[in-house]
C-alpha cells in the first residue's frame, strides 16, 4: 500500500549503482514499507554479485580476447567478477578498478557455495 503509492511517484527507469570493493555493514532500519523494499533490493544485488565473484586458482595473465595477447598479470587468489562467458573462456574484471580481460574458464573458482564451482 504505502510502497505501491511511492512506486507510482518515481519515474519509470531508475538507474541505481552499488560498489561494493570493501567488506562493510550496512544497516537499515525498515520502519517504513519503503525502507524494507530498499533492504531487499540491496540483499537481491549482493546475492548477484556474489553469484559473480570468483578467484584465480594460479597466477594468470589476462588477454585482450580470447587466445589474445596479455595485457595483465593477475596473481592467484585475486578476487574477479565473471562478466560473461564465450566458449571455455571468461571475461573478468577486478571490482575495484578498471582492469579486466579474458582468461580460461576452468582457471576460475567460485567464492559463493551456491554456485559449486
């Protein structure tokens, strides 16, 4: 009821981005049917994310395409964002910054257990 006449109050696109580079706490307190809709909203976006992270299991370099050049090294245990998958080969990047490129699929480990990588 109350979320529903807020939702009418917005526009119909809404752009909303998180960062998440640093292990934090956030808490809201849902007093309000909106601040609990904005809760949810936020554990949806971690959960996805988290769907994404994975870690290099050796150290690695990443090409600029798939069976590329290298344009970076990237030691093992770095923490990556699967973006996309083409054939046995991953596009990642680092959350916290810029660098990304492609690596072998199979070189990656899931940090979420819900993914079973």
């Amino acid at each position: 009821p109350v979320t529903t006449e807020h939702r009418a109050t917005v526009e119909e696109l809404l752009e909303v981005s998180w960062r998440l580079n640093t292990v934090a706490s956030v808490q809201v307190q849902p007093h309000t049917p909106l601040a609990q809709d904005a809760l949810d909203v936020f554990r949806m976006t971690v959960d996805r994310l988290l769907d994404r992270m994975v870690y290099l299991n050796d150290d690695m370099d990443l090409l600029d395409a798939p069976d590329g050049v290298a344009v970076t090294h990237i030691s093992a245990g770095t923490l990556l964002l699967r973006e996309r998958l083409q054939g046995p080969w991953a596009f990642v990047r680092v959350p916290s910054d810029t660098t990304a490129g492609w690596v072998p699929d199979g070189s990656l480990r899931s940090v979420s257990p819900a993914v079973g990588d």
